[in-house]
C-alpha cells in the first residue's frame, strides 16, 4: 500500500506556522509522515534566545506536531537546548518529532527506508567518522559508511550530489545560487540507488528528470530509478516550492519501463573506488565474538537490527572508533573486543592480533547479498585480507606462525564476520588444530565436519560453521612453492604459498550450535581456557586502542587498502 509523503525545505524557526498548515493538508490528505530536509531552526549564532523559545514551546507542548515528522542535521548547528533534549530524550524532541541524526538508516512502520547524511564535508579531517552528533560536518566515511544500508527509498543530504546536473536540460533560475555539491554524496546516491533523493537550495526549487541507474547482474531487465529534488526555504522571496507531496510503496518493483524524458545516471560509475585513508583510526564499536549482539531474551522476539543498531555496522551511530584498524572498499578489518590472545601471546606480532574481517555491507551471510557484482566483490577483499594478515605472519615471525580463519554463515544472523587468529606452526603441522575443530564438535554431538572448499557460500543449502586452517609453505619468504596446493591473490601483487585446509560444519535446526565454538576450541589449543569468555577480557578503552595502534604498526605494509590508487 503506498503511503502519502511531505517533504519541507529549510523552515528557519517558522515552526508554528509550518506545523499549522502541514496540519491543514494532513486533515485533507492523512499523511503517513513528513521530512524537513532544510533547517528546522534559525541561525544559534544569531537567534539563540528565540531559538531557546521554540524548543520550549515544543517540549511544553505549545507547538503541535500533527503528524510523525523526522528532520535532520542541515548547514548549521543545532540550538544548544536542542542538543540536551536530544542527549536526554535519545532522539526524540517531543510527541512526533523526531531527530534523524548526522549519519543514519531507518526504517518507518510503513517499510520506507530513510537514509540521511547531514551537514558537509569536515576537511579537517581526512579518514575516520565524524565523533560530533550535533555539528554539521560529516567526513568522506561517513558518507562511505551508510553504503552498508545497501538500498534506501528515500536519501536526504544537506548538499548535492556532484555532477546532478549533468546530462539535464532543466535549467536552474539562478546559476550565482546553485548549491554547493560534493563526490561522496554523488558515490552514495549511486551505489544506494534510492527511490527519491533530497536536498535543499538557498533560493529556488530544483527538480532534475529521473535518472536511471545501469541494470546488475541478477536484475539484468530492471533500472532502478531516482527523482533528485531539491526545496526552497519555507516563506522564500522568489516565492518557490518549499513543500513536494507524493506517494511511495517501499514493495513496488522498479518500472521496466522508464519514465517519459528520463536520462541515464549522471554520476561516473566509479563508486568501487576509493581515496587513501592514511589513518584510517576512527569506526567501530562492540567487537565481540559472537553475533556481534548480546543475546537478551526480550530482544529475542524483536526484529533483527538495522544497520543504524547493528554493532557491525559503520551507519550505527554509537561507535567506539579506536577498534578499526583498516578499511578498504568493501570490507574493513578491526581489533576484537575482549580478544582471546594477549599481546604475549605472539611476542614476534606484539600485539594480540585477534582480528575481525568484516563487510561493509548489512547482511547476515555472503550469500544474501543480493548485488551480485557487490558480494563477488565483498568475498574477494575479504580473502584479500586475510592473505594480508598470512603474508604478515611470514614477515613478523619467520614461518613460527600459521592462521585459524573461522565463521559463523545464518540466514537468521545478523551481519556476517570472520575471526582471525594466529596459531603456532608446529600444532597444525602435526595435526592438532584440525583434530581439535573435529573431536570439540563429536564431543558436542554435533555433525562431522567435511572437508571441501564452497567460496563464497552461494548455493549452500545450509547453514554452516567455516574454517580455514592454514600454514606457511617452507619457501615462504622467496615466493617459491610451498609445500601443499598454493594460495595466489592475483590483486595484491603478491603471491602468498602454504598449505591450506577449509573444513565446513552444516548447522541445522536439529541441534543448538554454541557462537562461541570456535573461540572455545582456539582458548583450549592456545592454552587460554581462563579467557574462553570475551566478557572476562574487556581492556580500558587505553589498551584496546594502544593494542589497535600496534598492530596497525605490524600490518602497515601489508595493508593493500592504503595504497595509491
């Protein structure tokens, strides 16, 4: 069922009087929900204390919001006691107003999926999410991050997208005010793909032709396509649209055919690649060794989290920025929270080297990726890590070290992750590492694990438990040939030789699977058993980060992601 939609340019404080007559129409019309786009309040610098009058009027209930209406961060900061309302309220200003913050994903109870980036781009800052909630900059990640969310309906950005207007024959009525634009909003527009894209200009109302967006792989007869519109001020002296209605289905497929007048995308198809990020410090939050979500038992019935919500996702807002360590274009590595090893453990790494490998992409396996191009692309920069992370065990512990690499692939999962973790040489020659996966699982009744390699996981019929089980060659360090089947990563430049074994556990419904086996077998060969829980090896956020910075020090010239492009 399609839901009617209002969306407001920049209000400036006129709050009553929008709320006025978007309660007018809402009596006409029953509007599922409005958006303001624009600023909602006038200039703090300038109007602090009428500022301070409105958020009042609105939190004692003197102001009306008539119907759920969401606004976002826009070109200016937000009034000092809107910021505390917000710490305190967690979002919400008053009954039906609602704050979607600077980077986020949500999705409304009509199914509509709302992806917003506020303010502009902070060129102080050149790697890493921006740490502020409130003030209106964002940086080039947190734009690459909300690409997670994969699709939305509906995109909300303070400025333009690069090169919208390319490829147009609508003319804008004052080129001295065209908006300013940015790259990273065009690369997010093209690779989210969204319904509707909006946007505010300081003057005039802007509504380029609907573009289409080049077919994939598994929708080679679709092209999805976007309407770009951006809104003038409320009340503005050219007297320009300030308000656009329309009507959205988040269920209805793309049309096959495109609309009268519609052009192709006018952003170069260049969304795969990247810039350097030379420090690459600032993302991440929870890394724990399970689902990466505490299992609560009022949770359970819920259902499962948005990429906003999801710990393993670079859109959730509450992030402890000082785990990642790199990010590439598909996927990112990070230090674990509460790692198994300690930092003695490996004394040739100098750091505990607990690693996860995970996309960037929100799905609960490789396989529901539904981008065919985007999951090829997810599982090949994975393997490029981890063949990273074997090359730099070669380097830092002349052969002593091999890799355990395991996952956990659910379709009811939440965001899917690999676990990486060094383990001497010596127990996988002999062949304790794989007996020890095999005997842990018959000890818990579970089925035998099979040896076999499945890639990515397309076409498992089940879930399963994967690891991979791998040991320097005895040429290592010249490249010559190792001493079993050879790993080769044709984009790293670099071959990396051992001998490898990957052994695939099905899970079904018929037995409760423990998160925690692979962590549990690794903590008994490791002889860490006190350390099986990740809970009892939480560290101060001093440590965690120093651990982080360590093994960054380790891994830096292995690190394909801070190459130049």
């Amino acid at each position: 069922m399609a839901s009617k939609i209002v969306v407001i340019g920049a209000v400036g404080g006129r709050i009553a009087t929008v709320f006025e007559k978007l309660s007018k129409l809402h009596s006409k019309n029953i509007i599922s929900f409005a958006i303001i786009v624009g600023e909602l309040f006038k200039d703090p610098i300038e109007s602090s204390s009428e500022n301070d009058e409105v958020v009042s009027a609105l939190l004692d209930g003197g102001i009306t919001v008539p119907l759920p209406t969401y606004f976002t961060l826009g070109k200016r900061p937000l009034p000092e006691k809107l910021v505390q309302q917000l710490e305190a309220s967690g979002g919400e200003i008053c009954p039906n107003l609602y704050f979607l913050g600077k980077r986020s994903t949500i999705k409304t109870s009509e199914g509509i999926r709302i992806v917003a980036l506020g303010g502009a781009v902070n060129p102080e800052i050149t790697a890493g999410l921006s740490k502020d909630k409130y003030l209106p900059f964002h940086t080039e990640d947190d734009a690459k991050s909300l690409r997670g969310a994969n699709t939305a309906d509906i995109l909300i950005t303070s400025y333009w997208p690069s090169s919208i207007r390319s490829g147009s024959k609508v003319s804008f009525r004052d080129d001295t005010f065209q908006p300013s634009a940015e790259q990273c909003v065009a690369d997010l527009c093209a690779t989210l793909k969204p319904r509707y894209h909006f946007s505010t200009s300081d003057q005039v109302f802007y509504e380029r032709e609907p573009f289409f967006h080049f077919p994939t792989e598994d929708q080679p007869d679709t092209k999805s396509i976007t309407r770009f519109i951006s809104l003038a001020p409320f009340d503005n002296p050219s007297n320009s649209k300030w308000l656009y209605a329309f009507s959205l289905d988040p269920r209805a497929a793309p049309p096959l055919t495109l609309p009268v007048g519609a052009t192709a995308s006018p952003f170069i198809q260049n969304t795969k690649k990247r810039q350097r990020l030379p420090n690459q410090e600032h993302l991440y939050s929870r890394f724990s060794q399970t689902d990466g979500h505490h299992r609560v038992s009022k949770r359970a019935r819920q259902p499962p989290p948005t990429p906003a919500e999801c710990f393993f996702c670079l859109s959730n807002a509450n992030l402890a920025t000082h785990l990642i360590t790199s990010i590439a274009t598909d996927s990112y590595l990070t230090t674990a929270k509460g790692p198994l090893s300690k930092a003695s453990t490996f004394p040739s790494l100098g750091c505990p080297a607990h690693i996860l490998i995970i996309p960037l992409t929100h799905s609960p396996t490789l396989d529901s990726i539904t981008d065919v191009p985007s999951r090829t692309a997810t599982y090949t920069e994975m393997q490029r890590y981890r063949k990273a992370l074997h090359r730099m065990l070669v380097a830092r512990s002349k052969q002593e070290l091999g890799a355990v690499t395991w996952e956990v692939s659910r379709a009811g999962g939440i965001h899917i992750h690999w676990q990486f973790l060094p383990v001497s040489t010596d127990l996988i020659t002999r062949g304790l590492v794989e007996a020890a996966f095999k005997v842990e699982a018959e000890n818990a009744k579970y089925p035998t694990f099979k040896t076999k390699e499945i890639g990515g996981g397309i076409g498992e019929e089940e879930d399963y438990f994967r690891v991979w089980i791998w040991k320097p060659g005895k040429s290592e360090s010249n490249g010559a040939g190792g001493d079993g089947n050879t790993e080769n990563d044709p984009t790293s430049g670099a071959e990396t030789t051992g001998k490898e074994v990957s052994l695939v556990l099905p899970l079904s419904s018929n037995f409760r699977f423990d998160l925690q086996f692979g962590r549990r077998v690794m903590a008994k060969l490791l002889q860490l058993e006190d350390r099986l829980n990740w809970k009892d090896c939480l560290q101060s956020e001093a440590d965690e980060a120093a651990d982080a910075e360590a093994f960054k020090k380790a891994f830096k010239e292995f690190d394909f992601s801070q190459e130049e492009e």
